[in-house]
C-alpha cells in the first residue's frame, strides 16, 4: 500500500521534471549556524577531534620513499640512539611522531608525541588508573626530574597489568605545556622496560628537532650540534685571534646577549647560551622554556628538594631586571640535583625569569652556597646585561 504522502512528493517530483525549465530558482544564499551545518562524514580523525596536526616531526632515520631525497625542511626527531635500538617511521595518524623499537623484543612500544591534550592531572589518571588499574595517582611534583629535548620534565613510572597483559611496565616522560604537553612513552615487559630505563632516559635527555637534509643518505641536519673538539679554530676567521694567538672559547649566546661577570669562565661544548662556570662546581646560564614562569620555577624548587610553590608565595617575589624588564628572583638554598644526575650538597640557587605569554625566559645560577654567596651581586648585573640578540 502506498502511502499518500509518497504519491504527493512523487507527483511534485514530475511535476519539476516535465515543467521544460533549463534552470533553476533559488533564494538568497544565508548562513546556517554551526550547529546546523550538515556532518562531513568522511572527515579525517584529527578534523572531527579538532587536534593540532603534529605530521611534520619525523624520527631520525625514517626513509623517503625509494629513489626520492627527504623533502627539504622536514623536521625530524634525532638522538642518540642506544645500542640495540632502531628508529622506526613515524605514525602520526596514531599521535606517534617519532617512533623507536627494541630489536630484542617486539612486545615494546616507544614513541614521541610533540602534544597531547588533556593536561597533566587528566593524563595522569589516564596512565595509572585506566591503563594499569593503579587507583592512586601521584601529583605531577611528586615525580623525579628527568630531561626531556632539551626542557625539564617529569617521569611517571607504572608497573602491573596493562591491557590485560600482566608484568607489564611503563615509562613516560613528560613536558607541561600549557594545556598540552609532550611526552615520550615506553611500554612492554616489566623486564625488558626497567632493563632499559637508562637507555629510555638517556634517548630522552638527548632528542632534538633537527632539518632533513635533501640528500636521503645524509643524517638530519641537527642545528644546536656543538663543534667537534677537534674543529680548526675559527676565531681568526671571523676577526678572532690572529698571529697564531689562542681565543679563549665563547659560550654559545643564541638568541641573547649578555656581559659576563669578571671571574666567570665560559664553558664550550655547550648547549645552553651564555653558559659559564664559577668556583668549585657553579654554573651560570640563559635559557627559554615552555610553560609557565611558576611551573618552571616549581621544577628548579625540585631540583633543589622543595615543594611547589603557593599562589601567594609565588606572588611575593622579588622583582629585578632582567631581559630589559622586572622579573621574578627565586633564592633557594639546599641539596642541589639536577636532571642530568649532577649533585651539590649545601647548594644555593638563584633563578630570574618572565614570560612573554608564548614562553618563559630565565637566567639561572646554582653552585656551593658560599660561591653562590660570593656571586649574588654579580649574577645581577649579568641578568640586568641580557637583551634578546638583534
């Protein structure tokens, strides 16, 4: 039986068929409201989730395709690779930007996601509570420190079942950034995983980005990569020492300026700009980091065995110049270790940062207490000196 409604629309369906017209009429064009649009039912993952896309980072190693150079300017994620590892391609539609395999085990994951959203506490939930069942989750400061492409961060260290495989462990290191953050996870084996934690956080400390070069054989193009200790001295060439002189070495300034102190030694090889050292163990640098100017200052609280910090705390600062402008000066005193292992017992530390609202700027100094005593007055006129390099 067909209904009377389908015989109505049928007729009017002939009737716009037979009418002879060679076009059509329609209205004025208006704007429907975003929740009227109609759904793009073939949208990409990324597109329905509304996610950053994260496809330009690549492993170190990944290939082009056969018979074809890297795309000139691709970014990659290169490292030093611990023996027995192999970089694998990259697997973004899966938030993998860099992705590594154990050639002992298949079982184990390990990847880089540049970002992932949901913050520290709601991942952290995630990882302990969803993926291993463990009900009580650690604060983001209870964590050790660990270093992370070059930025200080925090691990979380799971062990039990996971996926419904037991004896089964986890490793994440991870970077706040904003409401995003990077991290870079390890899972398989109980075993295998602890086996390799210092592999895991040695890989860690040193991934960086790095350019493809448009030869597919040559490795990426790793910007920050210091001068080979055996490298002719190129200080004469570039109006350096000349007449066989000696230059004393520069600390790297990047993109800052600055007017060391009398009595600081700069220190070559390094990463860090306007990097010295002083007394017994002190160091002296410049850096610029993600997240907030609190955040980071309540990691270097870690570095040095003390909470974070209270809102109101945080407020009562002291303010002094740095970059040009008031910062915030953190004073610490305690038993120093860094991400890196290194320890200072009876250490005090001395931080001056700001933030620009895309990034927080700091000026740090740390070192036996009574040499740090001694370099309180100068660290000042050193952070008062830094400008942004024209």
């Amino acid at each position: 039986m067909i209904h009377t409604r389908s015989c109505v629309l049928f007729a009017l369906l002939a009737f716009a068929a037979c009418s002879g017209k060679d076009t059509a009429d329609f209205g004025a064009p208006r704007q429907l409201p975003k929740d009227q649009r109609p759904t793009v039912w073939d949208a990409a993952a990324r597109e329905r989730l509304g996610l950053p896309d994260m496809s330009k980072p690549k492993p170190d190693g990944a290939a082009a395709p056969q018979g074809q150079a890297a795309p000139k300017g691709e970014l990659r994620w290169v490292g030093a690779l611990p023996t027995g590892w192999e970089t694998q391609p990259s697997n973004p539609a899966r938030f993998r930007d860099a992705v590594w395999k154990i050639t002992s085990d298949a079982n184990c994951e390990i990847y880089l996601t540049a970002a992932v959203g949901g913050g520290v506490a709601g991942n952290l939930a995630r990882w302990y509570t969803q993926q291993f069942g463990i009900a009580e989750v650690p604060a983001m400061e209870a964590l050790p420190i660990v270093e992370l492409a070059g930025k200080p961060a925090r691990l979380a260290e799971m062990k039990g079942t996971f996926a419904g495989k037991a004896n089964w462990a986890a490793l994440i290191a991870f970077v706040p950034q904003g409401e995003q953050m990077m991290t870079f996870k390890f899972t398989g084996p109980e075993a295998v995983v602890m086996a390799n934690k210092d592999a895991f956080l040695a890989l860690a400390k040193s991934l960086r980005q790095a350019t493809a070069s448009p030869d597919a054989k040559a490795p990426p193009i790793d910007p920050n990569q210091p001068m080979p200790s055996n490298h002719p001295d190129i200080g004469a060439a570039n109006g350096g020492a000349a007449n066989g002189a000696t230059a004393t070495p520069a600390a790297a300034t990047g993109p800052f300026t600055g007017t060391a102190p009398a009595g600081w030694t700069p220190k070559p090889g390094t990463q860090r700009f306007l990097h010295h050292t002083f007394g017994k163990d002190g160091e002296a640098y410049v850096g610029q980091l993600g997240g907030t100017v609190k955040q980071n200052l309540d990691i270097w609280r870690g570095e040095m065995g003390q909470q974070p910090m209270t809102d109101a705390e945080y407020a009562a600062l002291p303010k002094a110049a740095f970059l040009g402008e008031d910062s915030v000066l953190l004073d610490l005193a305690g038993n120093f270790q860094s991400m890196s292992g290194k320890k200072i017992d009876g250490a005090r530390m001395l931080v001056m940062a700001r933030s620009d609202g895309q990034s927080t700027q700091f000026a740090k100094l740390f070192g036996a207490a009574a040499d740090v005593a001694a370099q309180v007055d100068a660290f000042r006129s050193f952070c008062a000196s830094v400008r942004r390099a024209q």
